[in-house]
C-alpha cells in the first residue's frame, strides 16, 4: 500500500525535513521524491510505503493537514488508488 | 511513479473545482419488518435501520480522509413505506418519525422512502400514506417521500396527478414557517428508479436485495474548467472533453462505492452517472452550458447543448465503472444550482423551457419555487406534463415544486445549505382543472409494447 503528499507553497527551509520527519515518525516509508522551486513557490510530490505505518492512515492524514495549515502550506496525504483509478483505465 | 501533472490534476479537481461525491447512499430492505400492529413493525423498522447503517457514517468519513475526496452526503433508501405499512390499519406517519429517529441515530443527513407507486393505481396503503405525506413532512426533518404516478409500461394515473397537486401544496402549507421546506423533500415521479442514490426521490425497491450501497457522483465544476481551456473548439471536440472528465469523476465514484462495500461488508450496487449541482460557486450546471457558449442559461440553444452534455457524461461514465443505474445524467434543479438561480431570477430561464430541457437530462421540473396561490389542479397538471415527456421517452421525469406560500413572482424562498434559494418564478395560470378532474389511467404509449 502506498500514498502520495504533495506539498506545495511558499518556500522556506526545512519543508522536505519536516514532511519526512513526520513520515518517519509514523513509520511511512519514503520511496520517491520529485521537487521542484519555481519563482519562490515549493512544490513537492512524495511516494510513501504505508504497508506497516505504526498508526491508522487517516491519523497521519490529519497530522499533515494540521501540518499543512500551521505552516502556511497545502499539504495533503492521498491513498495511491484515488490517483490511479482517476488516470489509468 | 504516477505522472506529476496527474497527480497535481486531481488534488486541483478536488480543492479548487468542487469535485466530490455527493452521496453514499445505503438501500435497505424493510420487507422483514412488516407487522400488523404498528408499533412492532417501527419498532422492527428502527432496529434493522440501526443495524444496517451503524457504521455507514464512520466508514464514509474514514474514505474521506483516506483518498482526500469529500462525501458531502450519507444516506439512506428503505423500501417504500406504502408497502411497509400497508398491513397495520393506522396512519404511517409513525413510520416517518420512526425514519427520522432511526436516521438521526446513524448520523445520516437525510432518509428517503417515505415513498408509494401507484402508476397503475392504488392498492391498500397507497392512499393512507400519500394523505400522510405533508403532516409526515412537516414532522419530521430528514425523512424524503416520493411517489410514483405513471410509467412507460403502465401509462399514466390521473387521479394520482390530482391527489399530488394537493398533497404538494399541503406539504408547503404545512410548513409554512419553515419556507415551505416540506414540499422541498417531495418528489412526485414517473418511471421512478429502485435504486437512485439522490434525494429527495431515493427509495429501495421491492427487487433490490436486502441491503446495498449505492454512489452519487458530482462534479460540475470540473467539467466547466475543463471546457474553459478550450475556448475554439467545435461541439464534437467539446463532447469528447466533456467524456474524458466524466470518466475521471466516475472512476472517483467506483473507487469510493467498492471501498466502502468492502468495509461494510455489503454489496456494491450502483454509481449514478450524474452532474449533480449545488449553490456553491463554481459547481453549476447552468454554467457549464454557458461555458459551451450561451450567454444565459434558458437561452435558444440550451436544450441542444444540454442533451449533449447530458450524453457525454453518460458516455464516459459508462466505461468507469461496473454497473451503473440510478438517473445518470445532469440534473437541473433550479434552487440548488448558482447560474440556473441566476438565469431565473433574470427571466431567462422560464418553467417552459426548463420543462423542455427535462425531455432530455437526468431527471425534470426540480427544486423550482411556484407563487403561493397556484392552484392544486395547475401542479396536478404540471406533474402530468412531466410524466408524459418520461412516459413517452421512457426516462425518469419527475416534478419538485414548492408553492411559496403567501409569495409573489419575484420573492425568495431561501433554504440555505445544499437546497439553496430560489426565486418564485412565473406559473401559466390558465386551468386546467376540467383535464384534471376527469381522472382514470392516460394509457401507456405503443412503444411499451415490446413483447
């Protein structure tokens, strides 16, 4: 099982060590990482294991919300599935 | 790893073009509650709803935050209460506070079946539930009722068209106070569906099993930002649009309807292939048909562009998902939907046109706020209307008008939330009373006959 956040905002220091710190946390596997800044905004897509996260999927869900909002940041923790059933026949 | 863009395409269907689904809506079968002493049967009633529903609220919430998709409704069907309560000689209007009690225990937002079909006539609890209706209406909150009054296959019941005019107008009557919402949660069908997973029309029927999970779609606002990259393109290249980003919203609907089966542990009926509307800006219908190019809704054109889009999101929607059933296709319910608000309280959107565009999207005359002092013959005439354009075109068509009471063309009903506002919009008041009063079955049209 795995899940997708993406990050994306103003940049700052410390953003990717702060999701990651979370995920490690949580026991979330990180697997891949694309980022990227453009014109100051930050914008991160990570793929995460959640085969053996220590704590339900939609506790961790919430953590980034809360994440998200405390840093000025959207960030969101979405199951794999939602993205590809959306874009894959 | 799943391509960026895609990924950043959905997170922004989601956030900022309102994609959602609308309703997880869970049928349950009362047909093992039945009892002739009233009391047991709502108690029954209650016991099996609890039963069934117990973990529907927490399980739609847990998906919700698992695919990062919003599920605005949960909710329930029941098997229609005229059938339900035909054996206890008693009002059923206990069964209606039975629903309500039952639903507000679950945690659901709204619960429908509080509903009778008598397209070919009425048997024993028909006539008792349908005189029920308003005082049901207005004594409950969450309870919706619907009744079917004709069909393709039977034609259409007059003598039903005019006890509805009357029991709509009651239903508004009685809950004067309340903007006339009880006529907002009454539908009055023809060739009405056994398992629709919206409201206010939603029942289980009698050939559905005992308990199923059914999914409404939405997301019109993805489909209009959609067409706005394509401001030059013909209405052949605008179809195939409209298909692609139908797949994509229903696929959300599968993937939504499967999960929550699974972790209910009961089976996966349908997912209805629908654009469903509300209030909020940007996730209007009105306003994807004048992204297509029509300056106002209701304007010469909106029916051809509509019956397009109403194709298109059928064609897409078919291949995303394993069966599908329920209405599929747009709904244009005027008080629930910004632009068609808009185009109303402008004039360019009459009931006459909107009863043109109900011959060819999902459903009919919907959440459209009539004055006050419209007669009971003129909505029994209405409704009559209606069921022709589905009897003779073997769709649903349905009638949810609501007299306001006191109101004159111009004044505002206003319901808040996802009922919306509606402006109370112009009635042809010429009678029909002597149609009406005439009663007996409009019979069914040669095409029925299909054996």
């Amino acid at each position: 099982m795995r899940a997708i956040i993406t990050v994306i905002g103003k940049d700052t220091v410390g953003i990717l060590a702060k999701v990651a710190g979370v995920c490690a946390e949580y026991n979330a596997n990180v697997t891949e990482v694309t980022q990227s800044v453009l014109q100051d905004m930050f914008a991160m897509i990570m793929l995460v294991d959640i085969s053996r996260l220590n704590a339900d999927f939609t506790v961790l869900a919430d953590r980034f919300t809360k994440m998200g909002e405390e840093n000025c940041l959207k960030i969101h923790a979405m199951h794999e599935d939602i993205f590809n059933c959306m874009h894959h026949i | 790893m799943i391509n960026a863009y895609d990924i950043l395409e959905t997170i922004r269907m989601i956030q900022d073009e309102c994609l959602d689904i609308r309703t997880i809506t869970m049928g349950i079968s009362l047909l093992d509650c039945i009892d002739t002493d009233i009391d047991r049967a709502c108690e029954k009633v209650y016991e099996k709803i609890t039963r069934c529903a117990e973990k529907l609220v927490s399980v739609g919430e847990g998906i919700e935050k698992e695919y990062g998709i919003p599920i605005i409704n949960k909710r329930l069907s029941v098997t229609p209460i005229a059938i339900v309560s035909a054996a206890c000689n008693a009002s059923p209007v206990k069964f209606a506070l039975t629903m309500e009690k039952a639903a507000k225990a679950v945690g659901v937002n709204l619960i429908g079946g509080y509903s009778a079909l008598v397209q070919k006539g009425f048997s024993a609890g028909d006539e008792r539930l349908i005189n029920s209706i308003p005082e049901a209406l207005a004594s409950t909150s969450c309870v919706c009722s619907s009744v079917n009054i004709g069909s393709t296959k039977t034609g259409i019941n007059l003598d039903a068209c005019r006890i509805m005019g009357r029991i709509v107008r009651e239903a508004a009557e009685k809950t004067v106070d309340d903007q006339c919402f009880g006529a907002a949660k009454l539908v009055v069908f023809c060739n009405a569906v056994d398992d629709n997973p919206f409201m206010a029309g939603a029942f289980h029927g009698v050939g559905e099993p005992d308990c199923i999970i059914n999914v409404g779609v939405s997301g019109p606002g993805v489909v209009r930002s959609a067409l706005t990259k394509y401001p030059d393109a013909n209405i052949t290249e605008i179809a195939d649009i409209i298909k692609k980003t139908a797949y994509k919203i229903t696929r959300v609907g599968q993937l939504v309807g499967v999960t929550a089966s699974k972790r209910l542990g009961v089976p996966f009926g349908i997912v209805d292939l629908s654009l469903a509307p509300t209030p909020a800006v940007g996730d209007s219908v009105a306003h994807i048909l004048e992204e297509v190019g029509l300056e106002r809704c209701g304007a010469c054109g909106t029916t051809a562009a509509l019956a397009m889009l109403n194709d298109a999101v059928k064609k897409g929607g078919v291949m995303a998902c394993s069966r599908i059933g329920g209405l599929s296709g747009a709904f244009i319910p005027v008080s629930e939907d910004a632009g068609m608000i808009a185009a109303a309280e402008c004039g360019a959107l009459s009931i006459e046109k909107l009863e043109a565009m109900t011959a060819v999207c999902s459903v009919g005359l919907d959440m459209i706020v009539i004055p006050g002092d419209t007669t009971a013959d003129v909505i029994a005439a209405m409704i009559a209307d209606e069921a022709a354009i589905g009897m003779v075109n073997n769709k649903t068509t349905a009638v949810r008008v609501i007299p306001a009471i006191g109101m004159k063309e111009g004044d505002v009903l206003d319901w808040g939330g996802l009922f919306g506002k509606g402006p109370v919009m112009k009635v042809n008041t010429n009678s029909p009373s002597k149609f009406i009063a005439r009663g007996g079955q409009i019979p069914a049209p040669l095409h029925s006959l299909k054996n």
